[in-house]
C-alpha cells in the first residue's frame, strides 16, 4: 500500500469537494516518486502502488525527506503557483519551491520603513509577546482547573505581573527579557500536566534533547511555515520584521507572528495526544553523539495528522468563526493593514479564551 498523509482538505476532494481553503498533500515515505501525467500528480512507491491527485486541487505539497521529483511537475507547479516545501527527515526545513507572483515592491518598501520606526517596533511587539503570554496563562489556567497545583497558580500570577511591565517598556531588549522569563515559568509548569515518561527539565531547540522538545519543535516548524505562506499570501516579505532581528536567509517576520500561536495551536494539541497516549517513547530516535531526540519517520506522520486536525478546527475567536489555518491567512492581513495605515493598533492578534 503506499504511505502518504493527506490533510483532511485533500481527502474531502473526493466528495466534491470544491471550498476555496487550502489543499496540503504530506508525503514522508522515503520512496516516493512524483510524476505528472495528463493533469493530475501521480505518487509511485517502491512497490509500484500508485495514487493520483488532480493537480487543480493541489495548493502545497510537503516533502518530508529525499524524493524523486520529476522536472515536468517542477515545470507545472511554477506555472500553477504551487509551493513545494522540503524538510529533512527530521523536520530541518531545507528549502522551497515558490514562483514569487506575490512580491509587492510599494508594500515592502513601507514595511521596511516601518520596521525601522521605532515607535512602530516597539509597539506592535509588545502585541505580539503580550498576546502570547495571555495565550499561554489560559491553556496553564484550564490544565490547572482540575488539579490546582499552587507552583502553578503562582507562575500564571507572576505572568500577568510580567505584562504589566510589557505594557511600559521602552526598548524591545527589555521586553524579550520579561518574555523569556514568561516562557521559563511556562514550560516549567506545562511540564506538570504531562505523562511522566514525557517530562522534560528545560525547553531545549538545534537540537532538541527529549521527547517532549522533539515534538514541540517539530510542530512549531510546519506552524513556521505555515505562517511563512500566508505572509506571502497578504503580500507581505517574509524576511522584514518588527521583534525579531533580521537574519540572512530567515524569515524573521514569521517569527514575530508565531508568537501568540504556538500554545493555542501546537502545545495545546501536543499536551492533548501525549495524555491521550498517543505517542510512546518509542516513537522516538536517540542519537548518541549529539544527545538530539528526533521523531522517527513513521511517528511523524501521526504528529502531522494531529496537527491538520488541529489547524483545520474552528475556533470562536475573532468576531466570526474561522478555522485556524484561515486565522494565519487573517492574521497577516491584518499587520498588512496595520502596515498600509501606518497605525499598530490595527493589528488583531489571536488571542484565546
């Protein structure tokens, strides 16, 4: 049988499916092959099993490892606008495939002014770390409703006391300082609420060095990248950005944007499939050398399932009902608005309740 991961999108084109959200093919078996034939994406494993997709109903598709692509579905997807995305095995994110139709040189150049605006910077990061606190104090609050652990309580107290001193910071330096301190409190108490085969002592990253880090970091990429899309989506360049520093070759602005989303989206999904015993420690690989924990290929694909579950679940967070793959997309057009009227405040971040 061949072993690919469709998001849920993909799998509803079958029923008629024809809604004008995002269509996202995973593939992870290291066998793969992609052709094109007539107008559709043919997927070949080692076995010669073979599956078909139109190519129409196709917006991105993710590599997980190496892959045989032919240059004939290269020649389609940069005439059809699709984004081919490449990870390692273990989720390092190596590079994309992307025809650039959206660049808008007036918007960027307004949005590099403004990055150096201080007043602008500034303001608009404290949005970005204020919400991701608040975000992170409310998942702590409803995972402590059942057990009130004080060391909890206590860190959720001290998280509200740390956005108060956000809120009257002058330099980005000092507010970093108190995010940091946030995500220390954070994770030592996230830590509480898992199974104990999966507590970790530190938040650990390049690489990471336990199971819970491996899967956290793993999330946190394809929410990264996901993000980097809808940031190109708005028209906006993925590499200017207010919080964090610019950095060649990264796309920094969806750093600044991540922020508020990665306990909503991945920690609290994360947090749910290891109390749901989802994941054993033995959907892990150890490497001696490096001390790195890694999600085995096999496992991965059960972290992209809960991932595509999640990002494509509606919320009730802004005004109207949006799932939260078209938050990212609202999201950026809303710094986009935010930027074009030159005014920070009109940027609405997602914010849980």
């Amino acid at each position: 049988m061949l072993n690919y991961i469709m998001s849920n999108k993909i799998k509803k084109m079958y029923k008629n499916f024809l809604g004008g959200n995002m269509s996202i093919l995973y593939l992870t078996n290291k066998y793969y092959k992609l052709e094109k034939k007539y107008n559709t994406v043919i997927i070949k494993d080692k076995y010669q099993n073979t599956k078909s997709f139109p190519i129409e109903k196709i917006d991105r598709i993710v590599i997980y490892g190496k892959k045989s692509i032919s240059s004939q579905i290269i020649f389609e997807f940069l005439k059809r606008d699709i984004s081919l995305l490449w990870f390692s095995k273990y989720g390092k994110f190596l590079g994309m495939l992307d025809t650039k139709k959206r660049i808008n040189p007036t918007i960027h150049k307004r949005q590099f002014l403004l990055s150096e605006n201080k007043d602008f910077s500034l303001n608009i990061s404290k949005i970005f770390i204020i919400s991701k606190i608040k975000n992170c104090r409310i998942l702590l609050y409803k995972y402590n409703k059942k057990y009130n652990a004080d060391f909890v309580s206590e860190s959720i107290s001290k998280m509200k006391k740390y956005i108060s001193k956000i809120k009257t910071s002058s330099n980005k330096t000092e507010i970093l300082g108190y995010e940091g301190n946030c995500a220390k409190l954070y994770f030592k108490s996230l830590n509480y609420f898992l199974p104990e085969e999966f507590h970790f002592t530190s938040r650990t990253k390049r690489p990471p060095k336990d199971p819970f880090n491996s899967l956290i970091s793993f999330g946190y990429t394809i929410l990264f990248y996901e993000i980097y899309t809808a940031i190109e989506y708005a028209g906006l360049n993925p590499y200017i950005s207010f919080m964090h520093k610019a950095r060649k070759n990264y796309p920094s602005l969806a750093s600044d944007l991540i922020e508020e989303l990665r306990s909503p989206i991945i920690d609290s999904a994360i947090v749910s499939s290891l109390r749901n015993k989802l994941f054993t420690i033995k959907d892990f690989d150890y490497l001696d050398k490096s001390g790195a924990v890694y999600l085995k290929n096999k496992s991965a694909k059960k972290l992209i399932n809960i991932f595509e579950n999640k990002i494509n679940k509606t919320h009730k967070y802004y005004v109207f009902d949006k799932t939260f793959r078209e938050s990212l997309l609202f999201q950026s057009r809303s710094l986009l608005n935010a930027i074009k009227e030159k005014n920070y405040e009109l940027y609405k971040p997602l914010n849980i309740r």
